[in-house]
C-alpha cells in the first residue's frame, strides 16, 4: 500500500492526522461527561438531526487545526454542515461544549456567517443547537464582517430558522434565539444576556441559571422559547416535525402528506363539544383534534398566552396554521402575552404562505388597568396588523361569540383578503356584550331588549351583507375549510417579503 501511495503516503497521513484532530471534540473523557450528564454530545446531535448516512461536515478544518498549544479547539467549538431531513437538505450549527464550553471564535463565528450565507443562497433551512458560553474571552482576533447575528436578521423570512437551547447558552449565542422562528428549550437548560457570575458582578444579584434563563422564565413567562421538551432526543425529534410543516424556502410549498384522513367529514362530535350558549366554556384543543387530520394537531407555545392557541397542523394533506381562541382560558379574551404570541406566528406563517385559519370564540382584548398597563392596545395592534398583512390564504370562522377589537384581530374584518369567511349559526357579535355594554350606555329595556336581539341574530345579519360567505352547521365546519383550501390551490409561488420576521 505504502508503494501505491508513493509520494503521497505523508501528506495523506498528516491529512488523516488533522481530520482526526478536527472531529475529535473535547476529547474522550469530557465527551463522556457531556454524555453521562444525560446530553448528547455535538456530533451525536447531528447524527439524530439528519437522515442517517447525510450529514457532510463544512469548516472541519476551521480555528486551531492542531492539538499543540495551550488551548486546541477542534472545529473551532462548532460542529457545521449540511445533511436532510425527510429527504430534503438543511443546514445545521452545533455548539460543542466539551470544546472551550462552546465558546465562539473568530473562526467559529466566520462559520455561522457561513452558514447564513450558504441558506440563503441554496434557499434551505438553518438548524441551531445551542450549549455555549458566549464569545471567547481569550479570542482577540477580529471575525468577519457582517457578522453571523446579522446574517440571520437578513435570512429571516427566507428560510426556516429553528434553535434548539440544549444546555447553558449565553451572551452572543443565546441571542440566536429570538433572531429565530422557533425556539424549544430541554428541561435544564437555560439562556441569557449575561451568566449568574456576570450579573452577580454588574448589579449584585445572586441568582442561578435557572432562575435567570431557565424554561420556567423564557418559556412560561418571557416567551422568547416557544416549547418545553424532556431531553436532546425530544429537541430534535420536534424539529425535524416543524420542519416538516414548511417549504425548504419561501420560494417554495410545504410537502404534501395525504394520509387515511385527509379527505372529507362530517364532525358530528363537535356538537357535544361546544354548547352554543357562548357563556359555557370548551377546550378549544378538543376541536382542533377533532377538525384536523388525525395525528397532525402541532401546538406552537401551549405555555404561553394560554387564551389563545396557535398551531400547525395538516387540513387534507396540506400544511396549515391555526390561531382560535381558547374558551376554557379567561373565555378566550386576548391578552398581551396571547398577542404577542400570534403576532410573531402570524408572521412566520405569512413568511412562508401557509394558509392560516382564525377560529374566534372571545369576548374581546383584555380589559382593565393591569391590561391597560401592560400594553394591551399596542400589542393587539400589532397583531392586528399581522393578519391584515398576510398574503397568503386566510380562512377566517367564528364559532360563537366575538365582540369589538377580538373581531377584528381574528381577521373577521369583511372584504380584507380572506378567501373564505363563515360562521355557526348561533353567534353573538358586536362592540361589546349586550349586557355589560347596555349597563355602560344605561340603555332602557327596550332598547336592551332590541340590542340583544341584533347580536343573537348577527350570523344571518351579516351575511345578508356579505360580512360573513356562508353560516355553516358546525358540523361542517372541517368540510367548509377543506372546500376554502381547495378554492386557494390556483395560487402560486409568490415572491417572499422584503423584510423579514421581527422577533
């Protein structure tokens, strides 16, 4: 072998000596702590992400390309590369602790731009695993510009970007988080702006990871993470389903997945489900089960802004996006984390053309001076003015009651670009409730009495104006949204937005 290799034999051997080096992370004992600690390791989290046999590494070589010195750092703390998912190519970036903590180098942080760069130019999604300290301190070299932070602002809305927090993320890193359009944090992980030692320095307060970032502040209260997952594997796993959700690109359409339920039926369950009397609460998540196609149902940030569910799903194969109201929680009344929330999956969801069906059932934005001061106008506003700018198709039901701004901010509004507008039968609209709102005008009893009577003939009151297309038996409400899907087929592939996704 040696004579067939001939002058070649050296160079092939320092060759094989580096790519070792390069894949060799922390090293065997401290990949073996990442593992007992119950994590995978970098280059485990990237056989899991792809299809197996897919993943192909870019920048192995990239940073210290030795182990001499006093600090080698293998791939430069950042295994990199592409591979598929479900057949189709993604881009992937795994911060590897057991090299450095995870930290970014110069040259590490060249690949991230790299990869920004690399997505949007093949038009692919872009995978984020997060476990890092930030910047490395110890790393004065300076790095490309622009750099990776703005490269993913000017990906967004191009491509799906999805961020995995897997461990301790700070600083630089955890700003990739909410540059991201979905976030899944794993039980004990945790981000912030600045680690427990550097707060403890700057303004006094002893505080740990996970009460300065962990799931219980980011996703239940601050809503920069979307979802809670038990470990790695369950990350993953939920990202590769997300993903499969999307087109590759904004270029593109969604895969379709026709399964055994993805034609027509009637959902005669439903009336056992909700009561028309709009005072009775139901879990809105028992009908979004019934309606969709069996085992599609994907709930976007079930932790916050409760009374309002957002979700993507599959409607007769297709890729959809859901936005109801959820009765069981304060009636289905939009607060400001449940505005928020939509506002930025409306977004999202408008980026890349999925459909988005508004099921209203809500007594309006939240009133009072705590709602008041947390903002309540601006941020259902904003949310407002995410459904009025999709372009896509908007599918829009009320189910039984949606009185003043609850109306509009779930796309109620006649004639603004719905390709389907319905609603029950038994539905009650307006600027407010009839009995609180006649108390407020101290309206007489007639007048009261013929107030009621406008709102509990509102369905057919607006449809004979064309408010509303058609008031459906609620037992059809799956087929009637089949049939608006089907009526928006025609479109094609649009061009994507000029400007991206707000965080």
């Amino acid at each position: 072998m040696t004579d067939e290799l001939g002058r070649w034999s050296a160079i092939l051997a320092e060759y094989q000596r580096r790519r070792t080096f390069s894949r060799s992370m922390g090293g065997p004992e401290k990949a073996e702590r990442h593992r007992a600690a119950g994590r995978m390791d970098a280059r485990r989290r990237a056989d899991a992400l792809f299809d197996a046999g897919s993943f192909v590494e870019i920048g192995g070589f990239a940073g210290a390309m030795t182990q001499d010195g006093p600090a080698p750092a293998p791939a430069d703390a950042l295994v990199a590369g592409f591979g598929r998912i479900d057949g189709r190519p993604v881009l992937a970036a795994i911060e590897d602790f057991t090299v450095l903590g995870g930290s970014i180098g110069s040259a590490g942080a060249d690949k991230r731009y790299r990869l920004c760069q690399l997505a949007a130019q093949e038009r692919v999604p872009l995978v984020f695993m997060l476990e890092g300290a930030g910047h490395r301190l110890t790393d004065e070299s300076g790095s490309r510009a622009p750099n990776d932070l703005q490269g993913l602002a000017e990906l967004s809305g191009q491509v799906p970007i999805v961020c995995l927090v897997l461990g301790a993320s700070a600083g630089h890193g955890a700003l990739t988080a909410p540059l991201s359009d979905f976030v899944v944090m794993t039980e004990g992980s945790a981000m912030f702006a600045a680690g427990p030692p550097l707060v403890k320095a700057a303004i006094g307060e002893v505080v740990t990871k996970e009460q300065l970032g962990g799931p219980q502040v980011h996703v239940d209260i601050s809503g920069v993470a979307h979802n809670l997952v038990a470990d790695d594997a369950a990350a993953i796993a939920m990202a590769r389903r997300y993903l499969s959700y999307f087109p590759s690109s904004a270029w593109g359409t969604p895969p379709a997945a026709a399964g055994l339920d993805a034609g027509p039926r009637r959902l005669d369950a439903i009336l056992g489900l909700i009561d028309p009397d709009p005072r009775i609460p139901f879990r809105m998540a028992d009908v979004l089960g019934l309606l969709v196609d069996q085992d599609s149902l994907f709930e976007v940030q079930p932790r916050f802004g409760r009374s309002l569910i957002t979700a993507l799903a599959r409607l007769g194969g297709r890729s959809v996006a859901i936005v109801a109201n959820d009765p069981s929680v304060g009636a289905g009344a939009i607060d400001g984390p449940a505005a928020d929330k939509a506002t930025h999956f409306l977004e999202v969801a408008g980026a890349f053309g999925l459909p988005v069906i508004f099921l209203a059932d809500n007594p309006g934005v939240m009133a009072g001076t705590a709602a008041e001061k947390s903002g309540i106008l601006r941020r259902s506003a904003r949310m407002f003015v995410a459904q009025h700018r999709l372009r896509g198709p908007k599918l829009h039901v009320t189910l039984r009651k949606a009185f003043g701004f609850g109306s509009s901010i779930m796309a109620m509004n006649p004639f603004d670009a719905q390709t389907s507008v319905l609603a029950f039968p038994a539905i009650t609209l307006g600027a407010m409730p009839a009995g609180s709102g006649s108390d407020a005008a101290k309206l007489d009893a007639e007048a009261r009495a013929q107030v009621a009577a406008r709102q509990a003939g509102s369905a057919y009151h607006l449809a004979s104006r064309l408010a509303f297309d058609d008031v459906i038996d609620p037992r059809d409400l799956r087929n009637a949204l089949l049939d608006g899907l089907a009526l928006a087929d025609a479109r094609g592939v649009r061009e994507p937005r000029a400007m991206g996704i707000l965080p």
